[in-house]
C-alpha cells in the first residue's frame, strides 16, 4: 500500500529537539570544529573545506553587483584562514583540532572510495575528540553501510542520533537520516520508516522515505504512524546510548581570559575589537579602523595593514555593494557601511567580555560623530570649499580622505548634514543636506546637497584631518514696520501698521518674482530647460510667502540663478548690513535684477540703432556706387 503521504504528513508534525547556542569555535556548515576556519563574504566563518557546500546552501541569498565589480569568491573570500580564529581554535581546543584533521583525512579516503582506510581515520578522530562528535559517527556509519557491514553502522547511526538533541537542523536530519539507512539496511523498516520520517520533518535533506514505505505492511503502517503522533520509537529509544555533546571555549579561566583579550585586540587602534570585520586575507580589524584605512586609498593604493595584501578588488567590491544599495534606497549608500562584520569573533567578544563591548561601543560611537557636542552651539564638520547658500543646491565630488571620513560620519550618524564655508576661517557658513549620496568604483563619491540654515561660527577646531566649528545659529529678524514720510503742513500721513509693512515686502517679492519668471521664460523656454536649471540649482522655492513675507529662500535661489561672485553672494548672505535682514537682501537682489534687465534692456537699444544706422550707411554706398557708374549723373 502507499503510506507514504500519509507518513509524509505526520511527520511535518514530528518536534524537533530545540537547537542549542552554537559553540564558541564551531563551523557555520558542518557545525564542528573550525578546521583551517576561513570567513566568507556574508560574516559567517566555516572551515575552507566547507566552504563550496556553504556557497550553495546560501546561494540565493548572494547580492547582486555591478559588472566591474568582482565576485566575492575572485576577491579571495573563503580562501585563506582567519588568523585570529585558526590561533583560538589551536589554543583552546588541540585535542579537537587533531581529531578534526584526521576527519578530513577520513572523508578525502571515503571520496576515492577507500572505505576501510576511511573508517580507520574516522576511529582516530573519534578517539581523539575531547567529546563524542554526531558528524564523525554520521561519517563512519556510512562507510560501514559502503562496507556492507549494517551491524557497525548501526552502532554508529545510533550514536549519531543520540548526539543529535540540540544540533542545528541540517546535522539533526543526518543523524537521523542515516539512522534510518542503517535500520533499512538491517531489515528494520518500520523504524527505518520513522527514522527518515524525522529526518524528512528537518530542512534540507533528502530522504529515502519511499524505499522504506514501500517495504512496509498495513500493520507497520499504522505503528509508524502512532510513533510519529507521539514524537518517539520505543525500539530505537530503548537502543540510544547515553552521550552528552560537548563545545569548545564555553568556559575560560582567568589565565587563559587575559590570552584571549590579547587575541582579540585590533592591531590598528589597540582596543578590543568593535564590530569584528575579516579581510579576505584573514586579517581582521575594527569596522571603523578599517574603513578609515580604505578612506586613504585616494593617496595610494589600499592594502592589509598587517600583510599589506592589496585591498583594490575589496575596495572596488564594498563599494558595487554600495552603488547597488543605493539603488535600493538604503540610506547609508557608502562603501564603509557595506563592510561585513565577522559574526563569530563578535559573538565570542560579547559573550566573554561584555562590559568593555559596551564601553568601546560608547567610545567608538564618540569618536565617530561627524562634529562634536550639540546643545546651544553645538560644533558641526565644515567642508571648506566653495559658496554655500540655503535653497540653493550644491553638488560635491568628494575624493580627499579626509572628507571621505567626514561624508562617512555624517551619513553614519543618520543627521546627513555638514557645514559649508567659502574660504578657510571665514566667519560664517551654510549648513547642507546631503540629499544623495553615489559611490563610485575606486572610493570618491558624487553627492547632492541642498542648503539649509546658516551660521556663524564662534570658534574654529579640527577633528582628524578636517574642520569643525562651534557654530551660532543664524536668524532673520522680523521686518519692521516702514517709516512713515515726515508730516507737512499741507498733510499729514498716518503711520503705516504692521499689517501694510507685510503688504510692502510680499510686493517686492511679487516684483523680484516677475522679473525672474520673465527671465526664465527666455532662458528655459521648455520644460526639459528648466528642469535641466532646477538639476543645477535646486528646485524653485515657494514664493507665497510661505517662509516668511520676503521669500528668504526665494531670494537666495535667486542669486544662484543670477551667477553672482562669490564675494558679493559672500556679503549679501553675511553682510552686517544684510545677514539678519530679509528685508534689505529681497530689496538688495531685486535692485540687482532691475539693474541687469535695464542694462541688458538698454544694451539690446543700442544693439538695434547699431543695426540700423549701419544698414542706412550700407545702403548709401551701394547708391553712391550706382552713380559713379551712371554716365548721366554728371
């Protein structure tokens, strides 16, 4: 009969055993100990040998890259040994180490078909493992099956199926899957039938559940499938041998705790490592140290600290990884924030040392903001550069280190903002938002900013290797209302309110937005032109008056579409006469457009009576001409 969807069925239902934390040093695949332990490009550490079946487990969870990006797998993930794990795994777990070497022996002799060569390295290993190992049992159990020899590997699968309470679900359903090769082996196929069925209810492993099913009577249907509602086989239960699974570095003495602290050091800044990230050459630094040595490869090529192994390909990949995050619409787009962060030294750094994880993580936190502390006057980094305005864009190609650093920062610490100032010491500045951030292959980056507020700044500092400033934060005052024409004899004018002062300024800004409208409609007469404009400028603030009755953030668009100098831009945004006035920069930027129009106005008069006057001279040649030739003009 076919039982086998209703067994199938059952034993989705079947509980697993609940999965134990993962040893200190245990592989991300095989879930033994690291041999020869290499960290991939996701965080996760396996041994090299494990590395393949790892690849393919996680296949669809790869990131897309761009083309002139290479390949984690080209760049040398999974290729040589993290350092820092291969010496801890040495250190604390030898006996393991030797017993892992020998299980490699075993299963290279077992891929040329060697079986008993095989089983021999495998009792080795399992002699020489400080705890009974389910992977080792697994292995030697299906060489017996090679061997034809069902008794031992029973022996061993029952074993393996001992060790499995508590493994993570791929080594839980080899347990059991093979298990359940040695109960079918031996004839046993209603407790093959369940062994399978308990390893089938695990992911990511395929059964020979059908084979056994066939085998089976309507009788052995019905018992399977009362063993599977109660979750156990009494056979197999009475035939498990007692065996307790045990781990490596789950306890450290205070001797071999100050060993272990040393380990775990960054060689860059010699603090305890904070956010653990593994190069492909096995090295491994801090986050933050190790993307401020990337920040530097505009001045040579980027390389190892530690084995000065090029980091070109590296550098190149994190930041595809970048670009393509960018495109995702993940905020921190930049190369340093895709730097992945080696999850096994990190869980073994938190669970042996929590109290200074949390202290660094405050210390490296401070370190990392972009400017310094906030309040009243809070001190902001100042990219010294070019003229800044608000509602004005400002696009920047960033390429020195040390505004890779501060771009970082500021991206990092989720504010996006910088302060901008024209000339190194100036007084006063513009704050800009960064809007959008590219990366680009080699480490610079193209970002748009747009202006914000403005600032003066009360104190200039410097935070490695670029500008801060404790800043005050600028203000326009309120207008005040317009003076009223002395009185006369002949009569006598009341004093304007507040409510006309309002009514003046939003007329003047009428005016200043006439003019301008006039001018774009020459300038960019289509939509394409404008939003080409808009590209460069930023769009058209408001003028409603919505920002205030001047239209601050109309009037400075407006200088920036004027291609006014630096320094009179520089005077009419913090002028004394101007900086708190919005009132005197709409009245003062409108003086200037009228000044242009009448010029260009007056200039395109005289253009056309130059024009005309050269067309009448032209014609009176050619007349004079016709009559030297005319023999009747005499």
């Amino acid at each position: 009969m076919d039982s086998l969807p209703e067994i199938s069925e059952l034993a989705k239902h079947v509980e697993v055993p609940p999965i134990d934390p993962p040893g200190d040093l245990a592989c991300a695949q095989c879930e033994s100990l690291l041999l020869e332990p290499t960290t991939l490009e996701d965080g996760e550490t396996v041994c090299r040998f494990c590395v393949r079946k790892r690849r393919a487990a996680t296949a669809e969870m790869q990131v897309e890259l761009p083309p002139w990006a290479k390949s984690a797998e080209q760049i040398g993930f999974g290729s040589d040994v993290n350092v820092i794990l291969a010496e801890l795994a040495a250190f604390f777990c030898p006996a393991a180490q030797r017993s892992a070497t020998a299980r490699q022996r075993g299963n290279a002799l077992f891929g040329e078909s060697k079986f008993s060569a095989a089983i021999e390295a495998y009792t080795e290993a399992l002699d020489a493992a400080p705890s009974p190992d389910l992977v080792l049992f697994c292995n030697r159990a299906l060489a017996h099956l090679k061997n034809e020899d069902p008794e031992l590997a029973l022996r061993d699968a029952l074993s393996g199926a001992a060790a499995s309470p508590g493994s993570g679900p791929c080594l839980f359903a080899k347990a059991w899957f093979r298990l359940g090769q040695a109960l079918l082996a031996k004839g046993e196929a209603p407790e093959a039938s369940f062994a399978l069925a308990r390893a089938a209810s695990a992911p990511g492993v395929a059964t020979a559940l059908a084979e056994a099913c066939g085998r089976l009577s309507a009788e052995d249907v019905e018992k399977v499938k009362d063993w599977l509602r109660q979750g156990q086989c009494p056979s197999i239960e009475t035939r498990l041998p007692s065996i307790e699974r045990g781990g490596c570095l789950s306890v450290v003495g205070e001797g071999s705790k100050d060993w272990l602290r040393n380990q775990l050091e960054c060689p860059l800044c010699l603090g305890l490592l904070c956010q653990p990230s593994s190069l492909p050459c096995g090295h491994t630094l801090c986050r933050t140290c190790l993307a401020r040595t990337l920040d530097h490869a505009f001045d040579a090529p980027p390389a190892c600290p530690m084995c000065r192994k090029d980091l070109s390909s590296y550098l190149t990949w994190l930041n595809g990884r970048a670009l393509i995050a960018g495109r995702l619409g993940v905020a921190a787009g930049h190369g340093g924030a895709q730097i992945p962060i080696n999850r096994k030294i990190a869980a073994i750094i938190d669970r042996h040392f929590p109290a200074e994880v949390a202290e660094r993580a405050l210390q490296i936190a401070s370190a990392e903001t972009a400017g310094g502390e906030g309040g009243e006057h809070p001190v902001v980094p100042i990219f010294i550069c070019s003229m800044a305005m608000p509602s004005v864009a400002c696009p920047l190609h960033i390429f020195e280190p040390r505004y890779r650093l501060m771009m970082r920062r500021c991206i990092d610490s989720g504010q996006r903002q910088f302060g901008m100032c024209l000339f190194p010491g100036a007084q006063f500045g513009t704050m800009l938002y960064i809007q959008s951030f590219r990366q680009l292959p080699d480490g610079r980056s193209q970002i748009k900013t747009i202006g914000a507020r403005r600032f003066q700044v009360l104190e200039w500092g410097e935070k490695d290797g670029y500008a801060t400033g404790r800043v005050r934060w600028l203000e326009d005052e309120a207008p005040e209302p317009v003076a009223a024409e002395p009185a006369t004899e002949e009569v006598s004018t009341p004093e304007p309110t507040a409510k006309q002062a309002r009514v003046t300024l939003h007329r003047s800004a009428l005016r200043l937005r006439k003019a301008v409208d006039g001018l774009l409609a020459k300038a960019a007469p289509s939509l394409e032109d404008l939003e080409g404009l808009e590209q460069q400028l930023g769009p058209k603030p408001c003028t409603e008056g919505s920002d205030g009755p001047c239209c601050p953030g109309f009037v400075f668009w407006c200088m920036g579409l004027a291609h006014l100098p630096p320094r009179l831009c520089y005077e009419l945004c913090f002028g004394k006469e101007y900086r708190q006035s919005a009132e005197k920069r709409l009245q003062a930027v409108l003086d200037i457009y009228e000044k242009q129009i009448r010029m260009a106005k007056k200039k395109f008069e005289q253009e056309e009576d130059s024009d005309s006057n050269q067309g009448t001279v032209d014609a009176s040649d050619c007349l004079e001409c016709e009559e030297e030739g005319n023999p009747d003009a005499e």
